[in-house]
C-alpha cells in the first residue's frame, strides 16, 4: 500500500512540490505560534591554511630483516661445531666442519694432474728424443700385432664353430628320434602312445599330469620344428659357405639345441611324476619307464655338452671383431702419435696443451671450492637463532645445519585489498609497539605482497616496513601497529569535514558573516546565535582524513563556517535530512530556528 501511495506521489510532482511548501509553512506557523522560546545555536569553525596527511594503518608483527637456514652444501660427518644458539657471529664466521677427508684427496689429484700438463707441456716445447721415437714405433707395431692376431683368431672361431654344429648333428637325430619314441610309440597298448597312457594312469591320483603331457608334447613339437629347419639348412651349409652363412648357422643350431633340451627336461618331467605318483602308492610302474628316464638323462647331458660348445662359439666371432675394431682404433691413434714425434711440434699441439693446462686448472679450482663447501660458514653479521645440527651427525647436501638472523628488524603489517592498492614503496610510516608504549619509530615501505592470500573469501597482503632507525628493545615476534602515510599536502585550506555537506553530486559549506555581533571564540566551542542568516556557498573539495576536509575552490581562509547546529530543546545536533522530490533527486531539509531558514535553501 504504501510503495502505491509513493508512486501515486512521484507520478505529480507539482502537487508534491506544494505539499511540501505546504507542510513547511504549517510547521513554521505551528512553531510561532505555540510561543516557544527554543534558540538555535550554531557551533562554528574558521577556514584555515595547514597540513592534510592522509593515512591507513594495519597491525602485524616484527622479525628480523634477514632470516636464513644455513644449509650444507656437501654431505659428511660434522666434526666440528663451534657455535650455539644466541651466539652473534660475523659474516665468514665458522658454523660447522664436515669431514672433508675425500675432498682433500680430490685437491691433491687435482694439483698432481695440473703439474703433469705443465710437465707435458715443457715436453713438447722440447725436441723428441731417440728413446722417445723408439717407443712410438713399438707401440704401432704392437698395435698391427694385436690386430693381426685378433684377424687370425676370429677366421678360427668360424671354422671352430662348424665344427661344434657338425659335431652336434652326429647326435642330435638320434636324440630327437629317440624322444619321438618315448613318446609317440604305443610300448604299452595299442590305443594309446606313451605320454596318454602315462598320463591317464596317473590321472586319478593327480590329474596335475595332464599338463605335463600337454608341456612335454609342445616342447617336442617346437624341437622337432626347428630341428628340421636348422638341419636343411646344415645340409646346405659347408666350411667354405661365407662367414655370415656360418655364423648365422651356428646362432640358429645353438637354438635348435636349446628347444631339445627343453623337450628332453619336459619329457623326463611327465615319466618322472608318473613313476613317483605309482611309487608314492606302493604300486609298481612300468619297467619301461625307467629305461626312458636313463635314456632321457643321456640326451639331457649331451645336449648341455653341445649347448656349452656353440654358447662359446656363438660368443667368440663378436668377441674377435670387437678386438679387431679395437686394433684398428689403436693403430690409427698410434700412427698420429708418431706422426708427432717424427715432426716438429706444431702450434696447434703447444696450444692443446695449454687448453689441457687451462681445463686442468679449472679442475683444481672447482676442487678447492668443493672442499670450501664442506666448511659452513656465515654469510653475514647477524644472531644465531637456532643451531639443527650437533657434532657426529652424517648430514646430506641441503640439511639445515642452522638458522640466522640479522640484528636489524623489520615491521611486518597485513592490509585488505582496498588499502593495500594506495600503498606503495618509499612512503613513510609511524610505528607503535604494544610491549613498548613510549616508543614510536619512523620507517618507510620497503615491500608489498604483489600476490595476496585469500582466508574465508578475504584477501590480505603483506607490507615489510624498514626501521629508520634500529632500537635494541624491539624483538622478532613483538606485535606492531604501523601507521602509513599515503599523502601529505601543506599550505592548503582546511576545514572540519562535518562542515562539508552534499546537494546530489555538488558539495558546499554554509558560511556566516562575521559582523561583530558574536565572540568567534565562544562559536567554536559552545556556539552562537545568529543574527544573519547563513549563505550556502558551493565548494570544490580535495583529500580529507579522519577530521578535516581539503576546500580547493570556494572559500578561502579566515571565512566561517558551520560544523553543527544546536537546538536548545533537545540539546541535541539537528542533522540535515534527506528527502527525494518528484524527479527522484536528493533534497535536504535542515531544521531551523523561529527565524525562518538561514537561506541558501
């Protein structure tokens, strides 16, 4: 009902306007009228020239400037530890000593090899000698002899290895028709070949043959496949085929051997279990079966014999081409060294040998600075805060050995996003301490969080402040409130800022006229009655802080003007209130005296 009546209202201005006038005039007549005698005091306040400093503050804590771990940069046992916690130090100062036995060892192998280069150079520097193109020239011969014997060796590895496959395919046909006939031939029925009957005799007692039956007859078929692969290709094959033929020959029957053996140990599996099944049982097995198992143990020894023969065989014809590789590498290499010593040393050698002296120079250096690790020492004046490691630890590269501190503090403040945006490097800043009621320290910001961390959907930021000055009383921890000056403008007119009042987007201020008719002192204090009525004067205003208001444009200095108004009635401020005429826009009704309105309304 009543957001209808006030659309009604809005919807005829004109009429709402009279309304207004209207009820103003009844109250002024009612007023009057009713033989009050209620005055309107006016406390006042003078324009004046001075310094606005804007601020924000925020509370935090204090640590120190700089605060490291001291962390091992070499692992060992600690075998020195000569501080404590609360120790001060100097930079450089020892903080620990690890066992630095291997690094030593390291500097001195440096420094030997360091001195051989420089040796080495001052050689060539020098012409060879006779001795010295003796031992060249035996090295290269030595060199052509081992090549020529690794040649000899790896023609006999293939010929060795014919042999060894020939010597295998005396025994192998036999042995792969013997299996054949172990298991394939019907020794006991005329139904059933061997492996079943083996297998569906023992069955009852343990069906678990069946797979031995299935293992035996698959690795015989595997065999006998490449069995009779490998000895076509034997057939074809002779002690003058080329060396990949043979080669090729002997990697294949190496293999074909090692599928009999595997037949052989699958066959002796399936009659093994059979005959200990019967024998576990008190019953008797066939007789046959342990003719096959001492037949099937002759095969397995024989294949093993051959499987040794081509498995060296096989590895031989690598092992003699590496070594002819190898002699082929040292020939050339000790070619090029007689080459040197026959000629007189070049440039090109003085200056490798000088880069060989450079790079073991180098080696020395980064030795020495390997061992300097193994010493921790402080990397500048400050307090050991606390000490990690003790004597006899074995510490890794990393571990923290201790923690420093610098003597110098630093204040710490939290701000919201919104403060945090006005805040930048450089400004200055007042600081207070809870523990330290009289002491105020200036400083300045040193660093702002460019990233903040978010709590409960609130995003905070840090804001190192630096001491201007450092005071031995303030401690790491202590808790601090910082005081941060954003902006700070002399020499501008100020007044209070609840003398500044708002019409819609304008600002303005009411001024009196200072006719003698009132003691400006008692105006700014408990206030006055006026004789004339104020003026509303539109202003431009500036920056404010907590009480005052910068005017850049409207009044100037000396001008009075009203902070607030006194109603004796009610001794209580009478603030402006806001209405909203039949456009919507703001309007301020004030209340005045039985004078009428100050004007300007």
């Amino acid at each position: 009902m009543l957001k209808t009546f006030f659309q009604k209202i809005a919807s005829h201005k004109f009429i709402t306007l009279i309304l207004i006038a209207v009820i103003a005039g009844a109250g002024y007549y009612y007023q009057k009228n009713s033989g009050s005698t209620a005055v309107t005091r006016y406390v006042l306040a003078q324009v004046e020239k001075g310094t606005l400093i804007t601020s924000i503050s925020g509370t935090g804590q204090i640590s120190a400037s700089s605060q490291v771990e001291i962390k091992a940069q070499a692992s060992g046992e600690v075998i020195s530890l000569p501080v404590k916690a609360g120790q001060e130090v100097k930079s450089g100062a020892l903080l620990a000593q690890l066992d630095s036995s291997d690094a030593y060892k390291s500097v001195r192998d440096a420094k030997t090899a360091l001195e051989t280069a420089q040796l080495e150079l001052e050689e060539a520097l020098e012409p060879a000698s006779e001795l010295t193109l003796l031992q060249a020239e035996s090295s290269l011969l030595q060199a052509k002899q081992t090549k020529t014997t690794a040649e000899k060796n790896l023609v006999k590895s293939y010929e060795d290895g014919f042999n060894t496959v020939s010597s295998a395919f005396l025994e192998l046909p036999s042995i792969i028709s013997g299996l054949r006939d172990i298991l394939y031939s019907n020794s006991y029925t005329q139904t059933q070949n061997n492996m079943d009957y083996y297998a569906d005799s023992a069955k009852y007692f343990d069906d678990k043959i069946l797979t031995y039956r299935d293992d035996a007859k698959a690795a015989y078929e595997k065999a006998r496949l490449a069995y009779d692969d490998n000895f076509s290709v034997y057939k074809t094959t002779n002690r003058t085929s080329d060396e990949a033929t043979v080669e090729s020959l002997i990697n294949q029957t190496y293999e074909t051997v090692r599928l009999i053996s595997e037949s052989v140990k699958s066959t002796n599996n399936l009659i093994q279990f059979y005959q200990d099944k019967f024998t576990s049982r008190g019953l008797t097995p066939q007789s046959l079966a342990a003719t096959q198992l001492s037949s099937l143990s002759s095969y397995s020894s024989k294949t093993n014999t051959h499987l040794s023969s081509l498995l060296t065989a096989k590895n031989n014809i690598p092992d003699y081409k590496e070594d002819i590789t190898d002699a082929e590498r040292t020939i050339k290499e000790k070619e090029l060294s007689l080459t040197e010593v026959k000629a007189d040393t070049d440039e090109l050698t003085i200056r490798a040998k000088k880069i060989a002296i450079q790079q073991k120079q180098d080696a020395l250096a980064s030795a020495q600075e390997t061992l300097a690790d193994y010493s921790v020492r402080a990397p500048f004046n400050g307090v050991i805060a606390d000490v990690s490691a003790k004597k006899g630890d074995t510490l890794s590269s990393g571990s923290t050995v201790a923690m420093i501190i610098t003597k110098d503090s630093i204040a710490e403040i939290t701000l919201n996003e919104v403060d945090v945006a006005k805040v930048k490097v450089g400004q200055k800043a007042n600081l207070t301490f809870d523990a330290l009621e009289d002491l105020t320290i200036a400083g300045s910001v040193a660093e702002v969080d460019t990233i903040g961390t978010a709590s409960s959907g609130v995003v905070s930021y840090t804001v190192q402040i630096s001491f201007d000055t450092q005071d031995e009383r303030i401690k790491p921890g202590m808790s601090v409130t910082a005081v941060i000056i954003l902006e700070a403008k002399t020499d501008v007119l100020l007044v209070p800022s609840a003398a500044v009042k708002s019409a819609g987007e304008d600002s303005y201020v009411e001024l009196v006229a200072n006719d003698g008719s009132f003691d400006v002192t008692a105006a700014e204090s408990t206030g006055v009655t006026l004789v004339t009525a104020p003026t509303k004067q539109t202003v431009t205003v500036g920056s404010s802080d907590d009480t005052n208001t910068e005017i850049v444009s409207g009044v100037v200095a000396g001008d009075l003007v009203i902070t607030r108004t006194i109603n004796a009635s009610t001794t209580q401020k009478t603030t402006a209130n806001s209405t909203t005429n039949a456009s919507g826009n703001a309007v301020r009704v004030q209340g005045f005296s039985a004078g009428g309105p100050p004007g300007g309304f």
